[in-house]
C-alpha cells in the first residue's frame, strides 16, 4: 500500500468514472493522493490485495473490470457514516479535495430518492463537517449537476433561472448550497462545479452513449439482434470527453473563485438522435433503430446544454477532444469487452 503522506490531496469516489480520470492528472503531476472508497466495494489490483486505512479493506474496482492503480493510498470510508467522515478527514488532513462521489443517475433517483438524496446531500454535509472539525480550509471541489437549471432553448449561462426537475437535481442543488454556507460560514473555499454529461469509455452502460456503444459490439458480435432499442431520441444534450471533464475540475482547483458556479460543458448540444446516429455510422453491420416508450424519463428536458464561458475565462481550460474520438474510443472498449464476454 502506498504510504499517505501529509498534505496529500483527497480524491473521494476516486474508484468512479470521473475518478479514475482525476487521479490519472493528479499523479502525473507527482501528487500525492489518497482515494477514498466505500468499503461495501473490494477488488483486486494487479492481481494484489491492497490494505487501506482505517481499515484492511481491498481497494476497489469501479465499473467491476479493470483493476485501479496501485500508487496511491486508498482508505476505505462511509460518507454516510458521519463519525468515520470525521475521523478519516482527520487522518488525511487534505491539502486539497476533489468531492466526486455521489449518487449520479439522473433516471434512478426517481426510483430511490433517499439513497439519492443520501449520496450526494448528506455525504456532502458529513465531509464539510470533518473538514470544519478538523480545523482545516483546503480548496474542495464539489461536483453538482447542469440538471439545476430551468430549460433553455440556447446555451446555459450561470445567471440562468434555477429550476431542478427530478430528485437527483434536486439533490444536486440541495448539494451547491451546503458547499456556498461552507465558504461563507466557515472560510472553506468551495468551488462549485455544475457539470453536465461527460462521456467515455468506462462508463456504465445504464447512461445513453455508454449504452448505445455496447449494443452496437454485441449487435456486431452476432449476440444481439441488429436492432438498437432506445427511449426518447429528441432531447438534446452537452456531451463532454470524461477526459476533459477532469482536466476541467484540475483546472478549477487551480483557478476558480470559491463560492461561484461553473457549468463545465463543451458549448455545443447534440440530440440523442443525432448521437445514435453517430454510433451507426461507425458500426461494421446494418443496424436499425427502435424506440421503447418504456425506456422514457419520468420528467425528460428537451434541451440541456451548457455555456463554459465562465470557467475558460477564469481558468483558461477549453474541451479538446472531439465527439467523433470518444465515439470511436467508446466503441472500441465495448467491442472488448463483449469480445471477451461469455
């Protein structure tokens, strides 16, 4: 196990889609960085089992087929767990946070809206408790959500009307609050980073492109119909590279004003028909398309997409892969792993 030195930065949901990305920038720039984890997760790197602290948990496997890294310190904490919060930040003693776990799905918290509202508002709190009780005011990027804002018919600009239409957006903004009294009440400098999609490979097939890509392999593979069988294809969407995405909340560590929200986004919407047609273009087989009227949303926005104006001008980041690039890296992941499924 890595040995977690003073000062390193806290990366929590460090196991995650966004996470691993981060951590991936974080150590090729030398940092030092401890990766929290829920200790209900386990899994195996390079064929080792890393112990973690507080406890002797194995290190975890996000999406449950790649091992993570094994250079940097893992420790096994509940963020619902409001003492092991406390006595794990006062372990870490963070130079810096990057709070990226969290419940994420926007259709499933219409299913489970306490663990929803558990996941991304009261482990939210318990950190920035810890933190408080430690006496300790590192920088701590927050990863709240595009979902908070009112639909618009053009790109989102943070002076836009607030108006969250699902649990999870609830959530999200109950979430942004906590994070501003942080900064005002108690001089922690939270930087508030309202994302919208981001995309690639790595990602759980229940989000759309993530989805799509893995029923073109399988339709390719010959173990699925040459049907691709989808919800509502008319919304439209701000899809960001997970890579930029990352790149953006370093960014915002370095440069971002405390307090202050950033839509991190491309600038540019594209409808999930659109999207899926992409995806078909690049297929080795015919596919045909059918829409499922059970796999709509509840509450389905027309147009989400996001102006980040705001965060180039503060930080200097713009996105820089191409959709067509996370299109094709998304299809060769999932042709991958359908080749070497059962």
């Amino acid at each position: 196990m890595v040995p977690m030195m003073p000062g390193a930065i806290l990366v929590t949901g460090a196991a995650g889609f966004a996470g691993r990305h981060v951590v991936d920038l974080l150590t090729r720039q030398s940092a030092s960085v401890v990766g929290w984890y829920r200790p209900s997760q386990s899994a195996r790197i390079s064929g080792n089992q890393l112990s973690s602290a507080p406890s002797a948990s194995p290190a975890p496997n996000g999406s449950g087929d790649e091992g993570l890294r094994a250079d940097i310190h893992w420790m096994a904490v509940e963020l619902l767990d409001r003492r092991a919060v406390i006595d794990a930040v006062a372990a870490t003693r963070p130079s810096a946070v990057y709070h990226l776990a969290g419940s994420a799905h926007v259709a499933q918290s219409w299913q489970d809206t306490l663990a929803t509202y558990q996941g991304n508002v009261l482990a939210t709190h318990h950190l920035l408790v810890g933190l408080r009780e430690a006496g300790l005011q590192p920088r701590v990027l927050v990863t709240c959500s595009g979902t908070v804002y009112a639909p618009q018919d053009r790109l989102i600009t943070e002076t836009d009307p607030l108006a969250p239409a699902s649990p999870y957006a609830s959530s999200k903004l109950a979430q942004e609050m906590l994070s501003r009294r942080a900064w005002q009440e108690d001089g922690i400098p939270t930087l508030i980073a309202r994302s919208f999609n981001h995309i690639g490979p790595g990602q759980d097939p229940s989000y759309v492109t993530a989805g799509i890509a893995r029923q073109v392999a399988r339709i390719e593979a010959g173990k699925q119909d040459p049907v691709l069988v989808l919800g509502n294809l008319e919304p439209k969407r701000d899809l960001t590279d997970v890579r930029d995405t990352a790149r953006a909340y370093v960014a915002m560590m370095a440069g971002a004003t405390p307090g202050t929200p950033y839509n991190v986004c491309s600038g540019r919407q594209l409808s999930i028909r659109a999207v899926v047609e992409t995806f078909v273009a690049r297929a080795r087989v015919p596919i045909a398309l059918v829409q499922n009227p059970a796999l709509f949303r509840p509450n389905d926005t027309p147009v989400m997409a996001g102006d980040p104006a705001r965060l180039t001008a503060d930080t200097g980041w713009t996105p820089a892969v191409p959709f067509e690039e996370t299109v094709d890296q998304l299809l060769e992941y999932w042709r991958n792993r359908i080749r070497h499924e059962p």
